[in-house]
RNA sequence: GGUCGCGUAGCUCAGCUGGAUAGAGCAGCAGCCUUCUAAGCUGCGGGUCAUUGGUUCGAAUCCUAUCGCGAUCACCA
C-alpha cells in the first residue's frame, strides 16, 4: 500500500543521509493526527543519535532531501521529532488509481492451496442454545469469512456433543414424565422440549438429594445414591451396549433438537461444511494411546488407568485412559484431531472455544507434539470470553441464561416497534417489512457481539443491544441505506456512476482526502484482522467509515446545486464507501439493506 | 496455593508491534427537520489509563512488584 511504498523510499533517503542501513518496517510512519496538517508522520526521534543533531534539525534535514527527491512528496512541516509529509494529490491518485484497478478491497482473486479447519459451535444435544453460543457461533463464522476473504480454502466444522450422561438425563426425564410428548403435539421447537426435559431431570433429582439428607445421607452419598442419577448412569451403560429401545429414544429426541438447531443456526446465518457427531468420534483416540504407550511417552498406573507425564512441561499429570479402559475428553479430542488432520492436511486448526478451555487446549498441543504429531503447533485455540448480564453470570441451574431464540424474537420485535414508530416503511410490502426488521435485529445483534475484543469478558445488556443509535449495527445499515439511496437519486437525475476516480481531484479538499485514504487502507485492516482472528477490529473500523461518511453527508449536504465535476466526483465516492462498508460488514456476516 | 487472563470517563467499549493534547458510543445539558433518510448532525461538561518501581528522548502500551476481579489446576464434556 502506499504507506509501504512512502516507507521504501523515506528509508533510503534516511539511510543515505546518516549511513545507517534501517528497513522501512523499522521507520515508524504512521498518517497524520487530524489535529496536524500533513498526510503521513514520520518520527525522526530515532536518528537523532545517529544524526548528531537536534530533532528539529534533523527532521527538516529529510523533509528537504525528501521533496527535492521525489515528486509526490509536495511539502512538509516539522514539530519538535515529527516530520509531517504532505503528499501531492495528483501524483498519489495516480497510484492510488492504479492500485485500484489492480484489486479490489485486497479481497483474493486466487484461492491458495492452504486449508484451515474451523471448529465452532459445537454444542450438546441436551438444551437450546443460548447467549454464550450465539457469541461463539458469530465468531466462528465471521473468523471463518475473513480468512476465505484472504484466500484460505476454509472449511467450517461442527463436532456435536450428542451423547453421555447430560444427554441420558434429558431421556430418562422424557421416558418417566414425558407422557408421550413430541415437538407437532406441544408446538414446542424440538430442542427447547429437550432442554425442558433436561430442567425437569434436574429438579426431580435435587427433590431426592433433599429427601435423601434428610433422612440422614451426606450431601456426596445423596448425589451419588439418588435414584434418579443411578437410573441415568444405567441408560449410558445400555446407549453404550447398543440397547435397541435406547438407541432409538436418544434417534429420536436428538432429531428434534438438531430440527431446532437448524433453525437456529439459520436464523443466525451461519452454516457448516461438514458436522461430527461425538457418538461416532468418542472411541477415537484409544489407538493413539496405545502407540504412546509403546514408545514410552505414556505410562500405566497400579490401578491400569493411563497417564501422560507433562510436570517438566509445567502441567501436572494428565489422564487419558481410565482404569476400566474407558476414555476421557483429552483422549477423544486427541483423536479428533487426529482424524481431521488426516481428513483435510490443513495448514491451520482453529477451535473457537471458551477462554475457560484455555489449559485443555495446552494440555491438548503438548500431548499431540509428544505423540509425534509435528502439527501440533498449528492448532490454534480461538479463545473467547464469557458473556456475563448486568445481573451477573448466566447461569443454566437458576434460570439466569438467555436463550438464543428468545434473544433473536426479542430483537425482532423491537425492531418492528421502532420502525413502525418511526413511520419510515409506509411504502414497503409486508414481507419487505418483514425482511427489514430480521436484518436490522441481526444487525443489532451481531455488531454489538463481533465489536467487542473477542478474549474479553464482555458485558451483555439486553437494553443495550437493541439501542439503535450510536456504535452499532444498525447505523451502519442506516449510512450504507442512505448512501444508496444518493447513488439511486443521482441515476434519476441521469447521472453517471463510474468506477474510477479520475474526476476533481483539484477541489478535493482534506476530508475527502482522508475518507479515501481511510478506504485504501482497507485491505491492510483485513489482512492484519485475518491474521490477528479479530472481528472486533473490523467491526470497530467500518464503525469508524460509517461516522465519516455521514460527516461527510452532512457538511455537502445540497449537491445539486453543484457543479458536474463535483457531482461526479462525489458519486464516485459514494459508491466506493458503499461497496466498502458491504464488504465490511459481509465479513462479519451482517445484511446491509439498500433501503431503510 | 500454582498457572493464565483482565483492570482506560458514571456505564459499555476502542486505542496496546512504545510517539504529538488518551478516543468513541450511551447517559446528562444546549441547539439543528422547507432540500437526498432526524435510526441523523453540531456544541458543552466528564480521566491519577488499578497502584508502584523501572527501561528511555518519550509509557495507557514493554518489564518488576502489589491490589482487585475472573478462569483453570476433574477418572465432567
């Protein structure tokens, strides 16, 4: 970008004027504060030693070299250790017109060879999905579109917790008070008539622990001893014999929970390539194990069970095998991971998983590298932090989580009253209506999510979220709507729209100039949001874009009354924000109606 | 207790590979609809960047220590 190419040539005039033999990485070139005239900032602080002069002196030393030197360069100014550059218009449009022609947004032509896996999602079968998924299923998807963005050949993975005790007791509670209830007889969403099952497994169980203590049992004992859970872990044991009755009881409900799933999923917008089941998965793993042991990175205990020893590595021991043969997480994921690199040779490994995994996917890379698998490395653990309510944590047991569906309903709704109390959509049909107010919720929701650095806790306030104004999804809709609309208007007025800039540069004035320098620096912004895996950093730029566009829109709010070559020029403009401001916001996966 | 993460305006968050006077939005106050979308715009007030010591021309940013909050250290997944 041009910021590189600047540096190129600022580095050689620098080193030729203090003998120093510097990289343009090593300058610190940065654009101008806008409280500073100037284009771009060079500090001058670091050669001041090397130089033997004062900053000021030295400054004004390269503005001068720079100037005679190059014809881009028009003038400079210089405070205390900056060098301000002033570049010159026509020379830098010229480049700038070039570079756009050549690409555009930085957006890959080509597709690389390089795969990366992204797992996200990921959840059980027992309950609905809630607020912590939804934050987990917008990053996964939106991590997943920056890098196809960037030319990765993604594939997106879904490994469902469809089996285990949590599932049981969603079964068992169906079997004994379920009275023979599906999703077509209660009108319940499947996954919803699951979780209420899952709740009542609960509830039922903690009534017998109590009875259990007060008949004199210790709180342990109770829990261990209850009838209920005794007949939960007699269900797993028969789901694992392959018992017929089961396994179609656990066919059944996890159908209607993947039916409410679906829906979900597509409300969100988000989708999969390719879906793992854990009942298919969960035996993997034992082979591996098998191989550590033979070359001696793992160990047997009296009692049988297998361990691996990573106390040099500042972890403790860690299980992999139980005494009666049986495995654990470590050992599933192991060969999950195992069968996915075999399956796609990827390049990359992303998991989106919460920050509360952080050790087991430490623990999950060091037993990978000690069993041999030089991939190990590539693994990377999109770590993601809780979600927490302005009531605390969320929390299943006492009812505090939010529930995904009715977190989208309510957003819905809202958006419906705003809108209508607005009046804005007098002239819309009922389905556009309809459309309008699911991209606007989505909107909402999503930004207010995907803006928010994804390692951090972050706070979710329902009022919040659906507040219109301000740093949110729906502003940016609300600019890009109202650009559209110029562009729309202008075409009535026979107007042309071309794709090039090549029109009144000599009346741009610094706003523009700084709009577009914005613009062209897009692709960069990807390209580090790509490799940093950050949403929120895009999020938070295209934020930025649209607050300067509607600067922009109203300080040249009458452009009729202007001349052709203005009127061009800002049309061009528009277009250009547009198309960048959809590409943005179709990175993180958020609709951008044309109209609002 | 060990390890990891976080601490920036009343609130929610940017900024963190060291650069100029630390930025947005919300909330509060004062203005702006005859023109293309007021879901908007303008202005005002609001800060010991948790504390401490260091590194240097320069620290919210890097390092030490302390305090506070959270996660984790399961034969749960």
């Amino acid at each position: 970008m041009i910021d590189k190419i600047l540096a190129d040539q600022i580095a050689v005039t620098v080193n030729k004027l203090y003998n120093l033999s510097l990289s343009a990485s090593e300058l610190s070139i940065s654009k101008t504060r806008k409280e500073f005239v100037g284009d771009y900032t060079l500090v001058v602080f670091p050669f001041v030693k090397a130089a033997r002069k004062s900053p000021e002196q030295c400054a004004n030393e390269i503005g001068q070299t720079l100037v005679a030197q190059y014809p881009f360069v028009e003038s400079f100014n210089v405070i205390k250790g900056f060098l301000n550059i002033i570049v010159s218009g026509s020379e830098w449009l010229n480049f700038f017109g070039q570079e756009f022609n050549k690409s555009t947004f930085g957006f890959a032509e080509t597709k690389s060879d390089e795969t990366i896996v992204v797992e996200y999602s990921s959840p059980n079968t027992n309950k609905p999905l809630h607020l912590g998924h939804v934050r987990n299923n917008l990053l996964g998807f939106s991590v997943s579109q920056i890098l196809k963005a960037n030319g990765k050949n993604v594939k997106m993975v879904n490994l469902v917790n469809d089996r285990g005790i949590h599932i049981c007791k969603s079964m068992l509670a169906w079997a004994k008070y379920g009275e023979g209830e599906t999703p077509e007889s209660t009108g319940l969403k499947g996954d919803h008539l699951v979780g209420k099952y899952y709740v009542l497994f609960d509830k039922h169980y903690k009534e017998e622990i109590a009875g259990l203590i007060e008949s004199g049992y210790k709180k342990e004992e109770a829990e261990k001893s209850a009838p209920l859970i005794l007949e939960a872990q007699a269900m797993l044991r028969k789901w694992e014999q392959g018992d017929a009755e089961t396994i179609r009881l656990w066919k059944m409900m996890n159908s209607w929970v993947y039916q409410g799933f679906d829906e979900t999923y597509k409300r969100m917008g988000v989708s999969f390539d390719k879906i793992y089941y854990e009942s298919e998965t969960y035996l993997l793993g034992k082979d591996l194990v098998q191989k550590g042991l033979a070359s001696g990175v793992l160990f047997h205990k009296e009692d049988g069970s297998v361990w691996c020893d990573l106390t040099g590595d500042g972890f403790d021991e860690k299980l992999l095998l139980r005494a009666d043969g049986t495995s654990v997480y470590m050992t599933q994921d192991l060969g999950t991971a195992m069968l996915r690199y075999n399956e796609f040779k990827p390049e990359k490994m992303v998991y989106v998983v919460g920050n509360e995994q952080d050790y087991h996917f430490n623990v999950l890379r060091l037993v990978l590298k000690k069993l041999g698998a030089s991939w190990a490395k590539e693994i990377y653990h999109l770590s993601y932090g809780m979600v927490e309510l302005p009531q605390g944590k969320m929390k299943s047991r006492e009812g505090t989580v939010v529930d995904a569906d009715d977190l989208i309903d309510g957003m819905v709704q809202t958006a419906r009253e705003m809108t209508e109390q607005l009046g804005k959509l007098d002239d819309f049909s009922s389905e556009e209506a309809k459309l309008l107010h699911y991209n606007i919720a989505m909107g909402a929701l999503k930004y207010f999510i995907l803006k928010v650095d994804p390692k951090k806790t972050m706070m979710f306030n329902p009022a919040e979220s659906i507040d219109f104004n301000g740093n949110t999804g729906p502003f940016i809709q609300y600019t890009y709507a109202r650009i559209c609309s110029v562009i729309r208007k202008a075409a009535e007025r026979g107007i042309k729209v071309s794709d090039k800039l090549t029109y009144g540069i000599e009346i741009l004035g610094e706003k523009e100039k700084s709009l577009i320098k914005m613009l062209h620096d897009f692709p960069g912004v990807v390209q580090e949001a790509g490799n940093n895996l950050s949403p929120a950093l895009i999020a938070n730029y295209i934020f930025e874009l649209a607050k300067e566009y509607n600067q922009f829109y109203h300080d040249h709010y009458i452009i009729h009354e202007e001349v052709e070559s203005i009127r061009q020029f800002r049309l061009d403009l528009s277009s250009f924000t547009a198309s960048v401001i959809k590409n943005g916001m179709n990175l993180l996966g958020i609709n951008v109606p044309g109209k609002m």
